[in-house]
C-alpha cells in the first residue's frame, strides 16, 4: 500500500517510520510513506505557507495553494481511487472501522495542519474526509497522521508476528480486553487467577469472555449497547456482576453520574 502525508514537518513523520510496526512494514515493502512538504510548493521567494485570517483574530491560516499543489503532486504517485483524508479537530472520530477500511484500500493521502486553521476553500476542493483522533487540543496533524499510520500499517497482510491477535483483540470484536498474567504465578503477593494454570482451554476461553464482557460492562457500558448479546455472553456477563463487589459497581455508578457523552469515565467538563 501507498501513502502519502502532506507535512511542513516531514521530519516528525519519518521519524516515527524508523521503529516498530510502521518500520517493519516500509522495510517490507508492504508500505511506502510518501513525504511532500508544502513549503516545497509556495509560490513566494519566502516560501510562506501561512498568513494573516481575513476578518481579523489571533493566529495565522495556512494557505490553500501550497497546501493544494501538494496535495496533487502527492495525488500523481497514487491510485486515482486514494482519497485525500484531512486531520482536524472538526473532523468525524477515527475509528478501528475506518483503520480496517483503509488497510485493505489502495493507498490515501493525509494531510496534516498546523496554526489555527486551514484556508476553507482548500478544504472544499481537495478533501474528501476529515478525522479527529478525539477531544483534545494538538498542536497540529502530525501526530494524529501517525495515529492513523500506525492503526493502518498494524493490518496489513503480514503485519505481525502472530496475526491471531489481529482479531482477538479490543475493539475488533467491539469488547474490551480480559486481564493478562505471565510469569512469575506470584507477583508482590498476588497471584495469578488460577483456571490460566489449570490447563484446561475451554475454562480458560470461558473465564477470558466473562472477564472481557465484565470489563466493557464496568468501563465501557456504551460498547454494549449496540451489539446483540447471545445468551451465552449475557449468563457470563450475569455470572460477572454477581461476583462484583458491591463497592466495584457503586464506584462506576458515581464515575458515571459525572460524565457525558460516548466516553463515559471521563470526567465532566467544566460549563
Ligand atoms: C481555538 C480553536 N482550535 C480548534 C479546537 C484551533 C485549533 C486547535 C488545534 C486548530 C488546529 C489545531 C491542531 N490540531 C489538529 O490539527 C488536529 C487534531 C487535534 O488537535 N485533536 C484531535 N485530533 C486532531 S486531527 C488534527
């Protein structure tokens, strides 16, 4: 797969490609990250990429046309299906969906902004979608480009050492992870729960669900609220809030009194 991440701060973005998942995928040549500058396409001898806003206010714009003729020159070295994603803080929640959609696509093109905003006519011709990695104010889309990066390239076809865990994990079946033990069975005094040493599979299978069930119940109470739960899931979910004590699900209950919106645990803001 090819990408391309339209930077004024290319070095931040290769930087992360030199370790780990990214890395290994580039080396591989299952990915192929290309970097265009904008401040490579201004038009001035000063090669601004940024100015004042029209109508006043604090901070600069970043121009539409450097931004645009980027966008093409990386355009010219994808697929013509690759769409032009832009990270912003208006844009619609990046998602585990929207990792798997990308990783079995042809190749996309991010583009990362920086200063307070993006000329609004380059946003109109040459973005196809805009993704926020969440609530919380960065100070450009670099970082949240890597967010996306890192979700995409995890996925591709021979991303990983054990491609199981591609679909066991959290968020893929829409439910939490169970807890994880390894050695030593003692650690500072607490043991590890004894059916993971008992060597009988399908206990531990069944403990694994109850507990993944039980935690996106206690933390997560909205992942469960949009999916069909079997009869089986709901006697283990059932079996787990029995076990609770009472104090674990009146603490939840407080936490969730002062929270609002798809991320229940977060503390309330301020109004
Ligand atoms: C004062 C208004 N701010 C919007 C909340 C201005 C502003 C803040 C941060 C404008 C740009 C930015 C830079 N952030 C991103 O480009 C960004 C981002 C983010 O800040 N949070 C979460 N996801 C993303 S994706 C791109």
């Amino acid at each position: 797969m090819r990408a391309a991440v339209v930077t004024i701060f290319p070095e931040v973005i290769r930087a992360a490609m030199a370790e780990g998942v990214v890395a290994r995928a580039v080396r591989e040549g299952r990915l192929d990250i290309d970097l265009v500058n904008p401040r490579e396409h201004a038009g001035d001898r000063r090669r601004n990429v940024d100015d004042r806003p029209f109508g006043g206010g604090p901070g600069m714009v970043m121009l539409a046309a450097p931004l645009a003729s980027a966008v093409t020159a990386a355009r010219e070295r994808l697929p013509t299906s690759a769409p032009v994603i832009l990270l912003s803080p208006q844009g619609a929640r990046f998602r585990q969906q929207m990792a798997t959609e990308l990783a079995a696509s042809e190749g996309f093109v991010l583009v990362a902004g920086r200063y307070e905003g993006i000329d609004e006519r380059f946003v109109e011709q040459n973005v196809d979608r805009e993704v926020s990695i969440g609530d919380y104010v960065l100070s450009g889309g670099e970082l949240p480009a890597l967010v996306v990066i890192d979700a995409v390239a995890r996925l591709l076809p021979g991303a990983l050492g054990n491609p199981a865990s591609v679909l066991d994990e959290s968020h893929v079946d829409g439910l939490l992870d169970w807890p994880h033990y390894t050695r030593p069975e003692i650690h500072a005094g607490r043991p590890t729960p004894s059916v993971l040493l008992s060597g009988n599979h399908a206990q531990v299978a069944r403990w694994r669900r109850r507990e993944a069930l039980g935690r996106t119940w206690l933390r997560r109470p909205e992942l469960l609220l949009d999916r069909d739960i079997s009869p089986r899931d709901r006697a283990l979910l059932a079996e787990y809030i029995a076990e609770q004590p009472a104090a674990a699900i009146s603490a939840t209950n407080a936490a969730r009194t002062h929270t609002q919106g798809d991320e229940p645990n977060a503390p309330q803001q301020d109004h």
